[in-house]
C-alpha cells in the first residue's frame, strides 16, 4: 500500500496588509520532502498520522516536497496566487511522477485564504485527485478555525478536525485519519458524510474548550462518536479574521456507508450549537486594555498574582496599546512578552549591558498603533530561538529590554503567540521576578498560562477601537461574505445543509 503525504497549511489573516508570498514559504527547512517531510510536528497531525501508519506492515509513505508553515506564521495576509500555484503545481507534478497511489494525506489548516481561489483546501483536494486519480483515497486532517463547508469532501474522502481549543488533539487526530486511511484503502470503511452549515460567527478568543458552553458543544461531538461505532464528528468553530464564502461554524459526520447516520448526527450537533448560540458568545468576558491593566494592578495588591493580561486582539504582533497603558499606568514588575520589532530585532547593534533607547512597535496597519518609545538596558539577546521557545514566532533575533521598575521587555522579529510560561523562562527571564505576564494571545496561551496552573488571574483585553481582531466583528470591511448572514450580527434562520 502506498500512500503519498503532503502539507499545505496557513491561517490567512486576509485584513493584515502583507500578503504571504513564494518567499515566505522559502527557508532553512521548508519545503520539506521524503523523511524529512515525515518527521515535522512529531506531537501534532503529522505525527500521529506517521505514527499509525507504519504500524501497518506493507504500508509505504511517500513524503511529496510540501512547503512547511511560512516564516510569518499567523501574522500575514492574503496567499498569493504565484505562492499558491507554485508549490501545489510542484506537488501535482510530483504526484503524478511518483505514483500510483492507494491514498493520499493531506495536512491542512482549513483557513488557509488565497487570492483568486474561494475554497483553498477544497482546490488542494480537487487537484490533487486529478493527480492520483478516482482510485485513490484521499483524507485531510484540519484545525477547528477552518473556514470550511461541503466543498472538500466533494474531492477527497474523509476529514478530521481536532476538537479541542487549545489545540490538545492534534496528535490523536493524525493518528485516526492513518488507521481511516488504511481501512478505506482496503474496502474495509466506506466513506458517507454529511455538512451542516450553522450560521454563528464567532471571534476565537471566546471559542476555549475548558469550559462551557463550548466544553459541551465538544462533548455532544464526543458522545456520538462513543454511541456509534465508525462515527466521526468534526466541529469547525470558524475563523472570521479569514474573508470566505465559506466561513462561520460548520458540522460534519462522516460514517461508514450509512448516509442516514450522517445525516442525523450532523442535524443533532447543529441544531445543539444553534439552540446555544447565544451562550456561546457570552462565554468569555473581554476588558477593554485601560480596565485590564488596572484589573491586573488591583489583583496584584489582592495577593492574586501571577496575573495574565492577554490581548488577544493584536494579529500582527506590532499592537502597543496594551504596553501604552501599562506605562501610563505604572505598573511595574510586569513582563511584556511580546511585541514585534523586525527592524531593531534585524539590526542586530545590541549585547547585554548596553542602553536601549528606542521607539518600539507600531506602524504596518492602523491596529497596531504608533511606536513608543522605551528607555532601558538590554538584559540578553537571543539568537534564533529553539521551537519552542518563546512562542510560535521563533527564529531571529530576541531583545529582553529592562525598564521602568523590575519590567522587560521582550522584542521578537515578529507575532509570537507564547504558550508556555517555560518559553519565556528558557529566554533566561525568571519567574519570581514578575507579578504580571502581558502576552498576545487569544487561547492558546490556557495551554500553559491556565490548564497548567500558572496563573491566578487571567484577564483578556483589547483596545476600545474595533480594529481588525475585535470580537465586534461587524466592523470589519468583508468582501467576500456579510456578517449580517450571521448570529449575532443578522437574523438567520438556523442550520441548513452544505452540499448535495
């Protein structure tokens, strides 16, 4: 049995002014192709896919020359057309040089945004079966932000979202889209599915799985999966910073070769998320950054430190808003981790010891408001973080900044979402030097910051200005679909059916 493996994964913020180019997908590492290919995100989808896969004995994997996540990370726009056409063209040449195969992997994001191309993914699949041809089977593991409908399975054959939010299951995903893989292949799993379109659009920062309601939505998706054998649910909660035709929540279930089943489930989790659909958007509490940060002070004196101030709403990284009002404020003993600086972090001029005086962030797009200017002494620079280290910006050139009284500064080449308090600690910070950790970040950081017992107060914030990540998300300037077709914004009908 050979089965071929690609990547193609992006979540395109189609409001940010940088476009995602050829280039970005172009670096030490990236595109990856055979082994190499096989042993990226070893604890996420590809992983686990890997992992099962070659517990099957006979079962050959091809690694197709994908490119990996671009340089920018989140914090870039549209994909080009040249960027897109390049490499899946590359990845189609391939596949036809390479084959035939029994089956196809495709790691995906689902909120990937290309200009000209309504529905990347479901492209992705389309080209890829005109590659491999009718006999092959395809199957597509995606992040529950994606912006996806019907469209994808129209093409490929099964797909598997994780379910969790931050992202916990990405590993366990992999691995049940390899052992759905070979069991297709073999005639032994007969894919049926079915897609309901639900008409909630949501901000991300409100989607966290820890609690209800959204802890609930996952575990009706849970509970069918355990009542009936061979049911997969997947649940996508959408990515409104992403302008498509197919965005706001999506429910999928796929079974084996029972159509009627499909059906059902989907209706029942649909109808589940619609029936909450107003306590889903009332989950999550959001500070505007002047009450945040005098929150942050105010539990501090209380004795409920460490607090975490996380602005969830900056998507370039470059926001100084919160930092503005930490100032302005005068807190002190407070870790601002961080804000991308990609010409002080590019000059690469400063050691430990030296003095810092320099304006700061801002600039590229009206969210990110003007620089400030920060006078300090430069405790270490790092070069080229580890992954892992100092959140999912990595790489480049990191400036730790001391100023004000017992505060730093970190300054990164670009959005870095940190996950884990031991990313900021390995920078060679220490913890008990700080009673207020002010991040960027929307959930993932509960990975670390919350679920691992780090914080006492958590408090999420953005600025009062509906700028291109606020939870107002009416106020952004969609093209391609209308935030009236959605709760809360409109007054739709409810759930409907996606696709034939």
């Amino acid at each position: 049995m050979r089965l071929a493996v690609l990547q193609f994964t992006h979540e395109t913020v189609t409001f940010l002014p940088n476009d995602t180019t050829r280039d970005d997908f172009v670096y030490p590492g990236s595109p990856a192709t055979g082994a190499a290919l096989l042993a990226t995100d070893p604890k996420g989808y590809m992983g686990g896919f890997v992992q099962v896969a070659q517990e099957y004995v006979g079962v050959e994997l091809v690694g197709i020359t994908s490119p990996l996540w671009p340089r920018t990370g989140t914090a870039s726009g549209w994909i080009t057309a040249d960027a897109y056409a390049h490499f899946l063209g590359r990845m189609a040449e391939e596949l036809r040089a390479r084959g035939p195969f029994d089956g196809v992997y495709l790691a995906l994001h689902g909120a990937m945004a290309v200009r000209g191309v309504p529905r990347p993914e479901a492209d992705i699949a389309r080209q890829v079966r005109a590659a491999v041809g009718e006999g092959a089977i395809l199957v597509g593991t995606f992040d529950l932000h994606g912006n996806e409908d019907a469209a994808f399975l129209d093409h490929a054959d099964m797909a598997f979202a994780v379910k969790y939010f931050p992202h916990y299951d990405g590993h366990l995903q992999g691995q049940r889209a390899a052992r759905m893989l070979v069991r297709a292949v073999r005639g032994e799993f007969r894919p049926a599915h079915r897609t309901f379109k639900v008409p909630i659009l949501s901000p991300t920062v409100v989607q966290w799985t820890g609690a209800a309601p959204w802890s609930d939505l996952v575990q009706r998706a849970l509970v069918w999966e355990a009542r009936e054998p061979d049911v997969y649910v997947n649940v996508y909660f959408g990515f409104p910073w992403g302008d498509a035709p197919d965005a706001g929540m999506t429910v999928q279930a796929i079974t084996n070769d029972d159509p009627a089943l499909a059906e059902r489930v989907a209706r029942d989790v649909a109808d589940f998320a619609w029936r909450r659909r107003r306590a889903l958007l009332e989950a999550t509490r959001i500070h505007t950054i002047a009450d945040g940060v005098r929150l942050a002070r105010a539990a501090v004196a209380e004795g409920a430190a460490p607090v975490v101030l996380a602005d969830h709403s900056d998507r370039s990284g470059r926001a100084t808003w919160l930092l503005r009002e930490i100032l302005r404020q005068g807190l002190t003993r407070t870790l601002v981790a961080t804000v991308a600086s990609p010409d002080i972090a590019a000059a690469g001029t400063f050691a430990a010891g030296d003095p810092f005086d320099a304006p700061v962030g801002g600039g590229g797009d009206p969210s990110a408001g003007d620089p400030v200017r920060i006078a300090g002494t430069v405790l270490r620079v790092v070069e080229a973080p580890e992954p892992g280290v100092a959140g999912s910006g990595g790489g480049g050139t990191w400036i730790c900044v001391a100023f004000g009284a017992g505060n730093v500064l970190v300054l990164s080449p670009q959005l870095a979402q940190i996950v884990e308090p031991d990313e900021l600690w390995r920078l060679g910070l220490e913890p008990a030097d700080f009673d207020i950790v002010a991040i960027k970040s929307r959930v993932h950081f509960r990975r670390g910051f919350d679920d691992g017992g780090y914080a006492r107060t958590i408090l999420l914030v953005e600025p009062p200005e509906p700028f291109l990540g606020t939870v107002r998300l009416d106020h952004l300037a969609y093209a391609h679909m209308r935030a009236a077709d959605f709760f809360p914004y409109g007054d739709p009908p409810g759930p409907a059916p996606s696709g034939p």
